[in-house]
C-alpha cells in the first residue's frame, strides 16, 4: 500500500469505501444472503431467550434477564426482513446484470477464510475457558484477533489491541468488583 494511499484511508476513516461496478452488480445477492445469516441469528437468539423463564422469584416479566435479548432478537429479524426485501427487490430489478453463482468463488470473495478462523479462535477461547484465568484469555483473544484481522500494520494492530485489553480488563474487573459477578477461572 502506497504512502498516498494510506494517508487518504486514514483522513476518512469513517467512509465506506467506494464501490465499483461489480461491486454494485453483486450488491442485491450479499444482501440477500446477508439478511438470511441475520434472521437465523435473530431467530437463534430468539428461542434461546425463552430458555430462561420470565416470571420466577427473583424476578418480574418486565426484569427478566432475557427481555433485553428478546428485544434485540426482535430489533435484529425485522431489520433482516426490511434488509431481505430491498434485497429481492434489487435481484429481481437487476437480473439480467447479474452474473452466474459460483459458490466457491464467492465465499473466497466474500471472506470465508477470516470468518472460519474467527469463529476457529471463539471455539479455542470457549474451550480454554475456565481452565485459563479469564482476565489472561480475554487479553489473549483481544490480541489475537488484533492482529489477525488487522487493518494496517502490525505494530498499529498491537497498540490498538493492548489499549482495547487495558480498558476491557479494567471494566470487566470493575463489573466484577462492583456487582458481585464472578468470572471463570478467577
């Protein structure tokens, strides 16, 4: 990456970057697929938050610990539908201008690479957990995932991954400290 280039991103950090006219020709497809991954993930955290019931001892309809998630599985699937629709809607106008399907090539395209290893590292943080301090993993996941999936070079990735540490321990620890939760491993 140039010089030039690399002062520009960092002018406009906050932009989306422009799209070119593949780009565009493919949009209505990834909205597609896209709004389907977050309906089932809406849907998932959906019935898991009725797991837990929503009248008990401790607690009121209103206070349960699981109304907060139901809202936002709730929030999440009908943003995926508005998203699914303007989706179809696009398909269906661009369809002669959309090109064949190849799986493969759009997955590699699309990124399925960083997402296995993504969800490759949560799997090995939920394994070690409650084996290895959770202070120590969290820092260890934070760093990881900083520096594999980095934006830049690999010295920006680490100062911004060991301030991101820093401040999620100190939180976690005053969570910790304030209201009684114990994490594990600690």
């Amino acid at each position: 990456m140039s010089i030039e280039k690399e002062k520009e991103e960092e002018a406009t950090p906050f932009l989306p970057p422009e799209l070119t006219e593949e780009e565009i020709a493919r949009k209505p497809r990834r909205e597609v697929v896209g709004a389907l991954g977050l309906l089932a993930v809406s849907i998932l955290f959906g019935v898991e938050s009725f797991r837990t019931p929503f009248k008990d001892t401790l607690w009121e309809v209103y206070t349960a610990p699981t109304i907060f998630p139901l809202v936002m599985a709730i929030l999440l699937g009908a943003t995926s539908v508005a998203l699914l629709v303007r989706g179809i809607r696009e398909w269906i106008a661009r369809k002669d201008s959309l090109e064949p399907f190849h799986l493969m090539e759009s997955m590699k395209r699309w990124g399925m690479g960083r997402f296995l290893a993504g969800a490759a590292i949560i799997i090995v943080f939920l394994a070690l957990l409650g084996g290895v301090n959770f202070y120590v993993l969290s820092v260890a996941m934070i760093m990881v995932f900083g520096v594999a999936f980095r934006y830049g070079t690999v010295a920006k990735a680490l100062k911004a991954s060991a301030i991101t540490s820093v401040v999620i321990v100190a939180f976690l620890y005053l969570i910790s400290k304030v209201f009684g939760i114990v994490f594990p491993g600690v």
